[in-house]
C-alpha cells in the first residue's frame, strides 16, 4: 500500500468556457459538471474567502461577471485558478471540484440566504478589506 494521497475524484478532461463563465470538468467516475465561476469564486477554498475556521467566511459579492484568466496545475491533485478579479490564492483540490459540481444546487441555495441574512445583493461590490486605507473617486 502506498502511503501517497490519492484524490477520490480523477479528471479525465478540463475546459474552460470564457463565454458561459464556467468550468466543464469530466470524471473518471463518469461524472461531470458545468460549474459556473462565480460559484467557484464565491466558495474560494482560500484563507481570503473561508478564514482560518468557522464563522470566519468572508461573504463574497460582486462575482457574478467573474472569469477564470489562467488555470494552474497543482501536483496531480488540483488547480489553482487566477480570476480576473485579481483572486488566485485558492487551491481547489479534484475533490472539492466534485463537492461543488454535485452541490450546486445546495451551495447556490446557502450563498442566497447568507447574501439574504447579510442585507446586501450578489451583485453589489466588496466592501474594501478591514483596516485598508481607500480613497473614493
């Protein structure tokens, strides 16, 4: 046995579609997703976006015209996408792919109460970061 970590989900293709905004993923398990990447960004597995433990998430806005410029590969476990927001710290694993293409559903729901319970629209812009010096123009 081998002690190398195996992801449970194994790619067999990957493409990027630009004008629908999403990541076409196969599996080897014969599974496969059109995850949009707005709902890759707005479930960022990054610090950025999840914190460093729970209920420390930063609820993600402003996404919903978001595209992937670039995907890096990751070992042979994950890619690392850089968006055009500028966001490119997240690593998703194989399986985190898969949890957000099967989930998208749920995940979508969940994103829309927590944009409900926190008063604000999916479309409106960030707020600048805690502490951050911004000037208004």
């Amino acid at each position: 046995m081998t002690s190398r970590h195996t992801p449970k989900a194994q790619p067999v293709a990957l493409t990027l579609h630009q004008q629908s905004r999403a990541l076409a993923i196969e599996f080897a398990d014969g599974a496969s997703f059109s995850i949009p990447f707005e709902l890759m960004r707005v479930y960022s597995p990054s610090a950025e976006v999840q914190g460093h433990g729970p209920g420390q998430e930063t609820l993600q806005t402003g996404k919903r015209l978001v595209n992937v410029d670039a995907v890096e590969p990751v070992g042979h476990y994950a890619i690392q996408p850089h968006f055009s927001d500028g966001h490119d710290s997240g690593i998703f694993t194989w399986d985190y792919l898969y949890q957000l293409g099967a989930r998208q559903a749920e995940l979508w729901a969940d994103y829309e109460a927590r944009l409900q319970a926190a008063g604000v629209d999916r479309d409106a812009a960030m707020p600048p970061p805690a502490g951050s010096a911004c000037s208004s123009h």
